[in-house]
C-alpha cells in the first residue's frame, strides 16, 4: 500500500469514526446519519480499491477518474443540500404552528385576566 492510499484509508476511517461518534452523541438525527454514513463507507470503499474508481470511470465513459469522482462528490452534497432544505421547510411550518398556538393562548389569557378584572370592578362590596 503506498502513502497516498494510507493516507486516503486513514480519512475514511476518521469519517466513519466521525460519523458514529456524531450520532452517538446526537449530533446527527435518523435520516442524516443514515446519509453520512453512506458517504463514508463510500468513502472507505474507495480507499481500499482505488482501481474501482478506474473501473467505474472506464465504465461510464469519463477520462479522467478524478473527474467522476468529482461528480459524484458533486450529486452526494446536492442531495445533502436538498434533504436540508426539506428539513429547513418541516421546521418552519412546525415553528409557524407553534407560534400560532401561542398567540392563541397568549390572547386565551388575556381574556381570561380581563373577565377576571371586570368581575372584580363589578361584584358589590359588603
């Protein structure tokens, strides 16, 4: 194994280790890890058979490998990039309900301290 390619194990190795701690700490919920850790093993996966990416550029028609791996690299944060954005809208209409929700007791509220206060002007005093 020469030192480009220890190298590369190495990083894919503190990927997945980065990944799994991550999660383990709850740094990363159920579909992102599920994401990252593809990208790791991917990852991994090249490190361990750097001819694979020679394979799959001769495969799919590109000349230069690194170009492919650069594509791929490309589509996998374009899909991290679209399921954040997904994220991004379920959590904005989640805090738009919860705002709506408190208004609607904070306006319950108000009512209830002046019915209180209109009761109190208007009970006759002994």
């Amino acid at each position: 194994m020469t030192g480009g390619f220890g190298l590369a194990l190495a990083g894919a190795v503190l990927v997945i280790i980065t990944i799994f701690e991550m999660v383990r700490r709850r740094y990363i919920r159920g579909r992102f890890a599920v994401t990252w850790t593809v990208v790791g093993v991917i990852t991994t996966l090249m490190a361990l058979a750097p001819g694979a990416l020679d394979w799959a550029a001769k495969v799919t028609g590109v000349a230069v490998p690194l170009n492919l791996l650069f594509f791929i690299g490309f589509l996998g944060l374009l899909l991290i990039l679209i399921q954040l954005t997904a994220e991004i809208g379920r959590l904005e209409k989640r805090m738009l309900r919860v705002a709506e929700e408190a208004a609607l007791l904070r306006l319950e509220s108000e009512g209830r301290d002046s019915d209180a206060q209109t009761d109190n002007t208007t009970a006759p005093r002994d």
